[in-house]
C-alpha cells in the first residue's frame, strides 16, 4: 500500500511502551531485535518446464513464553522487514492473551494468484523442505497468512510428516477439519473481531443493531467479518473492497451474493449490488464502525484526516502507521488494535495445536466459549489499564504484553 517501513511502526509502539514500563535500554534493544531468522531461496520446477528461483524467510522474533507461533504469507510484497514485524505482532499477541507462545512469521515473495495450483502445490512443499530444520510442534507451528489457506497449510503439514517420518499434526494450524484441523477456524480471526467489538460498543455506547461498517480486504478475514456483521452483532455493511477496487450500498449490501459474485469472477467489481467505490473513498466514508481487514499501513499521516468512522477494528496486522495513529486517538476515533482486534485466529490456532497434542477433536461450542471468553476477558483488561491511566487501547495493549515477555524472560534467566 505505501513503502512505510511496518517493522519501525512496530519498534516505535516498543520504545513507548518501554518508556512506560520503564524498562532499561538493554531490556528495550532486546525486545527490539528478533531472536532468529532464516532466509532461503527456493528453487521451483514451474508447469512450463523451466526453474524459478523464489526467496522465503522465517522469522523466529521471541520464544521466552513458549514455541513461536506464526502465519506464512505468499505475496509479491513480502520483504524481511514486513515478515520481522508481523513476527513480533504475533510475539505482542500471544504474550498479551497469555498464550504459552512466542511469535514468527514466514513470508515467500510470490504471487500466488499468477501459480497453477500445481505450481502452489510444489512451492508450498519446497518451503517446508527448506525450512524443516528450523520448526517443530514443539519449536515454531506456520498458520495460513495473507494467499495461504487450509490446503496450503494440507499440503505443508503432509511434506513435513514426510520429512520426520510421522504424521504430525501439530506443526500447522488452520488445517481443513479432516487432517487435525480445528472447528471454526476459518473464521475465527473475524469473529474473535466481533466479539471484541461487542464488549468495545458497550464502553462506548454504540447500538450495534443500528451501526453502519465499512470493510477494506474480502479475502479470509475481510469476507468473515462481513458475514458475521449482522448474525453475530446485526450491524450493516454498507461498503466492502478489494484490491480491485470497492463496492458501497447505503441500505446494507447482500455479502452472500457478492461472496458468490466474487467466486464467479475473481473480485468484487462490477457485482451491481451497490455503487462502485475506490479504496480510498471507501477509508473516508461516515461509518460508524471501520475495519481495516486488507494489508499493513492503509491509514497514513496523508489519508488519516479523511476517515469520519468512530471506531477503527483493525482486523487486519499493522493496518495504521505510527503516524497516523496518536493524531486519531487525539481526535477522539477509537482504534482497536491488531494484537487485541485480530488474536482470534491465534487463539483457535492455539486450540487447535491443543486438540492435536491430545489426538482429541472438539465440538463448536467448546471452542467458541472458549474463543469468546479469552477474548473478552483480555478486552476488559486492557480497557481498564486504557481508561485507569488515560492511554489508547494499543499503548495499554502494548504495556501488558511486553510486561508478560518480559516476565517469562526474568524467570528463565535471560536478564
Ligand atoms: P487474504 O489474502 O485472504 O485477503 C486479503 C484481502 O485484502 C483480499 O481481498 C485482497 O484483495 C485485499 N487487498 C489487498 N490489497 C488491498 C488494497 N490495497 N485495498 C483493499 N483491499 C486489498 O488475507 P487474510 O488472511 O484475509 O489477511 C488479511 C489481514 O489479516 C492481513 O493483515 C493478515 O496478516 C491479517 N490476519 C490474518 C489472519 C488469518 O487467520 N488469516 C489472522 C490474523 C490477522
């Protein structure tokens, strides 16, 4: 979206917070730095018989709270600074839910939507190749990310059981439900969303039943959280977008049709269900509720003055600058931020990896109760410390995460 370097977004909300945690330089370097990376070429046999070479990395940010946990994107604008910081994103998350967990992200530079589903297949199974050595159950579990899904993470977890000998389940979440893989997964990232937004309208009063949402992204996320809008909450979607561009109908647009639509045609151009948008207007539209649900830095200091929606869910990872983001908390928008708003999917990632180590496999419910309660319990927390020390929800967010990494490194011995 812009060139906006996400990894010193992320560094930035770090010194802020070590400053109120007043924690030491060292502590604060530490925290800064991932504890390994792996970067790998990946030679590929294409259908048309001649070999592609493709760069993969895997970033290890932090495992004092446990292995580290995180997605693998396919995308053609994956760079190690973006994969460093959606590696510590997923540090931030998982310490702030207190998942035993540490963070990573893996990242291929490709694009998938230009690959045969043969071609997907094998550069799947070749980035697992490269990087079995370095992950385990026990050590670093993928999930899908940005243009992988559960067949990506099918085909990943099957050639790493080759590899090892074993069918082993646990090494990714987001599995289809066949192969180890959780109930309610697919849309757990959205509808852990909700769940925050329900307890944030309460905070705030907003009647959900009568809030108007705008959704920038329809892929995984983007997609689930406008089906769930109205079931789980009886919002209205008036506008949705993609990379294509976006699509606004004031009365609500019908998402079952447009989802169809997007089947059909690959996007959600031209479906006639509404008034067609541009990404842009779609940011700046007079919402009630904005959910950012595409890629990283969509609101900047150029674009910030334009949004008019009272509170920003950022479902996606990294969606607001650091520029952009005291200037809004100032003008009184409430941001959600994306280690609180978007922890579903690690959560139930988390209960899947538990369900594999157990050979077990759960019903719905369970995993939505406990979905539901993780994620408000921890909503409340952070709110408290938000509204006790007059900070925003991702400064308050921040300082109770970091506080349980540190907490794990002081009793392992590492400071
Ligand atoms: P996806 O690949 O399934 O979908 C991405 C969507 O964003 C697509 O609809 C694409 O067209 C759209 N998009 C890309 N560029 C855009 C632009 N400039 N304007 C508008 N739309 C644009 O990816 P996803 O899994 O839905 O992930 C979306 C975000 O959510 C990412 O930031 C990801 O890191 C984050 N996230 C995903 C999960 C998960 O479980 N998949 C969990 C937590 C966070």
């Amino acid at each position: 979206m812009t060139d906006i370097n996400l990894f010193e977004t992320v560094q930035k909300h770090v010194c802020t917070c070590a400053f109120d945690l007043k924690l030491s330089s060292n502590i604060e370097m530490l925290l800064k730095m991932p504890l390994q990376e792996h970067h790998v070429s990946i030679p590929l046999r294409m259908d048309d018989g001649s070999v592609k070479a493709f760069q993969g990395y895997r970033v290890q940010y932090n495992d004092a709270r446990g292995p580290t946990k995180g997605g693998i994107r396919f995308h053609p604008d994956v760079t190690i600074d973006q994969i460093r910081a959606l590696a510590a994103l997923m540090t931030w998350k998982c310490a702030l839910f207190r998942l035993p967990l540490g963070g990573a992200k893996g990242g291929v530079i490709c694009n998938p939507k230009e690959l045969s589903a043969g071609e997907l297949e094998r550069l799947s199974r070749a980035y697992v190749k490269a990087m079995a050595h370095f992950i385990g159950p026990d050590r670093d579990i993928g999930a899908p990310d940005v243009g992988t899904n559960s067949q990506t993470m099918a085909w990943m977890m099957d050639e790493y059981s080759k590899i090892v000998g074993k069918t082993t389940f646990g090494i990714f979440t987001g599995k289809p439900v066949s192969i180890g893989g959780s109930e309610q997964r697919d849309d757990a990232t959205a509808r852990g969303g909700w769940y925050i937004l329900e307890e944030a309208a309460k905070d705030l009063t907003l009647d959900l039943e009568k809030a108007t949402v705008a959704i920038q992204g329809f892929g995984n996320v983007g997609e689930n959280a406008a089906l769930l809008a109205h079931p789980l909450c009886g919002c209205r979607v008036v506008a949705v977008s993609d990379s294509s561009g976006g699509v606004m109908n004031r009365d609500g647009l019908d998402i079952r049709k447009l989802k169809d639509h997007k089947r059909k045609t690959g996007s959600i151009r031209n479906s006639g269900l509404g008034e067609e948008i541009t990404n842009k207007q779609l940011l700046g539209l007079d919402v009630d509720i904005l959910i950012p649900a595409a890629l990283e830095n969509a609101i900047t200091r150029v674009n910030m003055g334009d949004v008019r929606a009272k509170i920003i869910a950022e479902f996606a990872n990294g969606p607001t600058t650091a520029e952009a983001d005291d200037p809004m908390y100032a003008r009184g928008i409430t941001i959600i931020p994306d280690i609180l708003c978007n922890a579903g999917g690690v959560i139930v990632s988390y209960l899947e990896m538990v369900q594999n180590l157990n050979m077990d496999h759960w019903e719905k419910e369970v995993i939505d109760t406990r979905l539901k309660k993780t994620i408000t319990e921890t909503y409340r927390a952070v709110n408290g410390l938000s509204r006790e020390n007059k900070i925003s929800l991702r400064r308050a967010s921040y300082s109770l995460a970091v506080l349980h990494v540190v907490e794990a490194m002081k009793v392992r011995g590492w400071l």
